[in-house]
C-alpha cells in the first residue's frame, strides 16, 4: 500500500516550512486568547468550533486515504479522547491565562510527562537528562507559586512576580498530559497525515457532546467563530500536517528547538495583539523552564549520536 509521501528537497522550502509551523503553533494560543479574552466565544463553544472546523479541513485526506485503502479507522480513539482532552483544558487555560504564560505551561508540562511516561515504561535517563528534568520542574514550580522575591526583586505584580491563576494553570497542566499521551500513543502511525484527519473526525463527537451537556457561556460571535475556525482549519489541522511533512527533513534537535521557539513566539504575539506584558516572572521561568527541556534534549540527542558511532564503528 502506498501512503502519500511529500518529499521537501530545498533548503529554502524547509525553512519556510518551518517558519510556518512556529507560527502556527504559536497561533493556537494567541487566537484562542484573543478570543476569550474579548468574550467572542465561550470555551465549550471555541473548542468544538476548532474540531469541527479541523475535521472539516482534513475530511479530504481521510476520505481519500480509506479510498485508496491507504489506512483504517479501527484504531485511534485513544488519541481522539486524548486531543479532545488537549483541545479542551486548552480553552478553559486561556479564559484567563496569559497567552505566553499559558504556552510555557503547556509546554512544561508535556515535558515533564513524556518523560515520566518513559520511565514508567523502563527507560534510563542520563545524569544530564535528570538535570534537564528537575530544571524544567523548578521553572514550572516557580511560575505557579506565589510571589517568590528572586535576584531582590520586589514582589509586585507590576513587574511580573504574582501567580497565575490557579485553576487556570491546572486547566493548561491537564492539556500539557493530555497532548502528551496524545503524542506517545500516535507515534508509531505509519500514516501521520491520515492519523491527524482521523484524529480529528473521532475527537468531534465529543467536542459536540462537551457543547451540549458541559455548561458553556452561550458567547458565540462571528469574530470568535472565525478566530476558532482559523485555529482549527489552519493552524491545528494544516499545522500539524505541515509539522509532520517537515519531520521527514530535519533533524531531531532541530525540531526539538524550533518548538522551543512556539512560547517565545506565543508571548511576542500576546504582546502586539493582546497589549499583555513580557514580565520578569514569565522571563525568568522561560529560562528555567526552556533551558532545562533544551539540556534534556541535547543529552538525547547525544546518546543517539553516540549509539550510532558505536554501532559504525563495529561494523
């Protein structure tokens, strides 16, 4: 069976490639916060806009890859469940956290999880990768708690030191779990792009039934239901297949350090768009929090480098 195989050769076309996806993931948590914000759409109400509008988008692939009897749709509720559950606690996050906040949160989050997921499942980390991880934890800890006078500065919400809001953060926390058991349970598809389509068209039943049984705000504008649709349309649905066409031509690290980039993109977008402020709290986690996720990173890809020299040099 032959799975539709998109080959980018061109360095010029990659790193647009790339450019797009950071942008794209960024996107996500400055429309969503956009619209919360302002109340031109409900949580409940912008998520099932943003699944619908992502099923929608990427019906063509999945229609046309059973046609080709490319791939099946017995498997994948899983991770339907599991996008639904990022999907979500992503718009609930976003009532009243900070769009740069938020992203460093989420991502903190998926870190610290996927790596917990591989111990449980009997993988070692290195000295360097228990580092990374007790990094990342601190940043994550530091961001959530309460004012924390660091470097004598004064405790003053003026410059960025009080907490987010607490249900809030937990909201971003389970969406950060959910994306990552969403990732370990889908990579090993052979067919990422109908994956993603499947994915979808599974998770939108459930955003309807969370429409109508979840106790919604009622708020639906034209403005917040184009904000939703773009975000599911275009920088869900079609970023994530443009993230996995780019996979086949990069490296690990460089992917690993372009969505290191999304909060920073995110924050910077929350900036021009939303008027919020890059603080001393969400630059000082940033630091923590990004820093550790990039050690764990290069520890692993160093492994793999030596793993890969070790077996040439045996041959």
């Amino acid at each position: 069976m032959k799975h539709w195989k998109i080959v980018v050769v061109s360095p010029y076309r990659t790193a647009l490639l790339s450019f797009m996806c950071l942008v794209a993931f960024a996107a996500n948590s400055v429309l969503c916060r956009l619209a919360l914000k302002n109340q031109e759409i409900g949580a409940i109400e912008f998520t099932f806009v943003r699944v619908l509008s992502g099923s929608i988008a990427l019906f063509p692939i999945f229609f046309i890859s059973l046609r080709r009897g490319e791939a099946s749709i017995k498997s994948g509720y899983k991770q339907a469940l599991a996008l639904f559950g990022y999907a979500i606690f992503f718009s609930l996050a976003y009532v009243r956290l900070e769009t740069g906040t938020g992203a460093l949160i989420l991502f903190g989050s998926v870190q610290i999880t996927m790596i917990g997921i591989s111990i449980l499942r009997g993988n070692r980390l290195s000295i360097t990768e228990w580092i990374g991880l007790i990094i990342t934890f601190s940043g994550v800890i530091y961001l959530l708690a309460p004012n924390l006078n660091i470097l004598g500065l004064e405790s003053q919400s003026s410059i960025g030191l009080a907490p987010p809001p607490l249900v809030a953060s937990l909201f971003m926390l389970a969406s950060g779990i959910s994306w990552s058991f969403y990732s370990v349970w889908g990579q090993n598809a052979s067919n990422p792009s109908f994956a993603t389509a499947r994915n979808f068209l599974l998770s939108a039943p459930l955003a309807l039934l969370g429409l109508l049984f979840l106790q919604g705000e009622g708020l639906w504008t034209v403005k917040g239901v184009m904000l939703a649709a773009t975000s599911g349309a275009v920088t869900s649905g079609l970023g994530y297949l443009t993230w996995y066409v780019l996979l086949k031509n990069i490296s690990l690290s460089t992917a690993a350090l372009l969505q290191l980039s999304v909060p920073m993109v995110a924050a910077l977008g929350g900036v021009l768009l939303l008027g919020e402020l890059i603080t001393v709290k969400i630059i000082l986690s940033s630091l923590l929090i990004l820093g550790g996720i990039f050690l764990s990173i290069w520890a692993k890809v160093n492994m793999r480098k030596q793993a890969s020299q070790n077996l040439s040099s045996k041959g």
